[in-house]
C-alpha cells in the first residue's frame, strides 16, 4: 500500500491510482502545544511512504510515523524532497545536516530510499535509488521547441551534468553560467559562456529557492542576446518572496515538478507538471521482484 505523509497527499494520490494500490493517510493529532502525534488504523506488512521533508515539522512528521511503522517488515521511503540536503559539507564548528538527518534515517527499519534530482550526493547508507526529473523536462520541451531554436543552460557550475546529459538527448546545444560572489558570499554576478544570440534559452537546475540565481541568469541570458527564456526546475522550494521575484522576471515560463505540495496560487508563468510516472515506475520495479518472492 501507499502511505502519505500530510504534505504529500495529492502526489501519493496520484501514484497509488495508478498502482491500484490502497492509500493510507495517518492520523495526525496535534497537542496544545504544537506537539503531534501519528498513528494508523490496521495490519501493514509492506508500504511505500511518499513524503517530503522541506520543513522541520516534515521531518518530525515523518521520523514519528516512522516510529509508528516499527513493525512493518518491509518498508520504501519515496522521499521526493529531501531537506537540508544542502548542508552537506564538512566544515569546522558547523553543522552538517545532511549527514545528521541521514543518520537518523538510518536507524529506522526503512528497507531502502527512493530520492528524486536531491541536491547532493545523500550520504546514507541505505539502499537508495536516485531518479531524475529529466525525462519528463526532456519529453515536454521536445513537444514544444525544435532543438536546432534552442540552448540548454545550467545557471552554475553544479547543474552541468543535469543540463549536459539532457542536450545530448534532445540533439541540442549547451552552455553553462559562471557565477561570481562577493566576499560575503552575495551573489555579484552571472555570465554565459558561449553564445546564446537569438537563441531561447532553457535554464535547467534541480531547485527554485529565492529565485535569485536562476532570475540573473535569465537577465544575462537576455543581455547576451537571447530571443527569450524559459526554465525547467525539479523543486519549487519557493521561499518568501520568489514569486513576486519570477513572476516580474525576464523568464516566460517556469516549469515545476509536483514534487513539494504548496498550497498558493501561481502566477500564470509558472506551470506544474507531474512526476508520478517516475515514481510508479520505481515503485513497480520494486514491488514485484518482492510479489516474486514471497
């Protein structure tokens, strides 16, 4: 069966349709002082958790219907967002979240992780199958632009391998984006390298935060000669403040995955598109070699 944690509930839904699968959603009590508490109803020997932990309160939710789960034999977590992926390097007197959470999760009697275009590497050591939005971008911009009109973009040099492997696929043209920062670490700057000149251009990443990055890309973009701009993001993390930033940016059209549940209204630039295929697909290859065995 599908089990949803409460900010996932319209994706898991979806999934659990088109598995034929039933779909559990636990009881959340709250307490007066905000404290909750997860339980459900009935015998699970075998579930798929599709969650997301952007929040603080995700994770609690979560580790608690984890908690609530100990007997389950064999359990998938779907996580479709990880939060605080990016705090995933080392440094000395700082905090490195993505391992912590990551170590929490291993001392669960979670059988193993599905994760969707995460920020990082995840460093746990359960076994994990990494899928990428890719495939859905790579078939909506191939019904929608010729690929000798278009440039895939990587606004930074992290996205490179996403936006690069996407290019080889839809037969089109690819450039990256230097970034430069100052002192402080405030983004300064953003410059294509190579040319873009009546071009549109198709900005790839795996996440819109604040906004800022992918909108002075988009900027540059222009100023470089592009004919226009759009933008293909897995996660529409969409901090205070970002929509009013892309709704008045130099991007026509941003293009979001359903991977985090927000309850707000889009402008009408911004346009989501599912990816519960991907994760019907990955839970079916796992479910049954499992139906197999037993």
């Amino acid at each position: 069966m599908i089990i949803c944690t409460r900010n996932s509930k319209i994706l898991a839904t979806s999934v659990s349709e088109k598995l034929e699968f039933p779909l559990v959603v636990p009881n959340v009590r709250q307490f007066n002082n905000g404290e909750i508490c997860v339980s459900f109803r009935g015998q699970i020997n075998s579930a798929t958790i599709i969650a997301n932990t952007e929040t603080d309160s995700d994770w609690i939710e979560l580790f608690l219907l984890l908690d609530a789960m100990k007997g389950v034999k064999d359990i998938t977590l779907c996580l479709t967002y990880m939060g605080y992926s990016r705090q995933d390097q080392q440094n000395q007197n700082e905090s490195m979240a993505a391992r912590m959470f990551a170590s929490i999760l291993e001392t669960t009697n979670i059988s193993r992780c599905i994760m969707i275009d995460n920020h990082s590497e995840p460093l746990i050591r359960i076994p994990t199958q990494h899928i990428s939005a890719r495939t859905v971008f790579e078939r909506d911009i191939a019904d929608k632009y010729s690929s000798d009109q278009v440039v895939l973009v990587s606004p930074d040099l992290g996205g490179v391998r996403r936006a690069y492997d996407m290019s080889r696929a839809l037969k089109c043209e690819f450039i990256i984006c230097n970034k430069a920062k100052t002192v402080f670490g405030e983004l300064k700057r953003i410059d294509p390298i190579g040319s873009v000149k009546d071009k549109l251009c198709i900005l790839i990443d795996d996440m819109i935060d604040s906004g800022a990055t992918i909108c002075h890309a988009a900027e540059s973009l222009i100023r470089a000669g592009a004919r226009g701009v759009v933008a293909y993001c897995t996660h529409g993390v969409l901090s205070k403040g970002s929509i009013e930033r892309l709704a008045s940016s130099d991007i026509s059209e941003i293009v979001l995955t359903d991977t985090l549940q927000k309850d707000i209204v889009f402008p009408s630039k911004i346009r989501k598109i599912s990816i519960d295929s991907l994760l019907v697909d990955a839970i079916r290859c796992i479910v049954q070699p499992i139906c197999c065995v037993s």
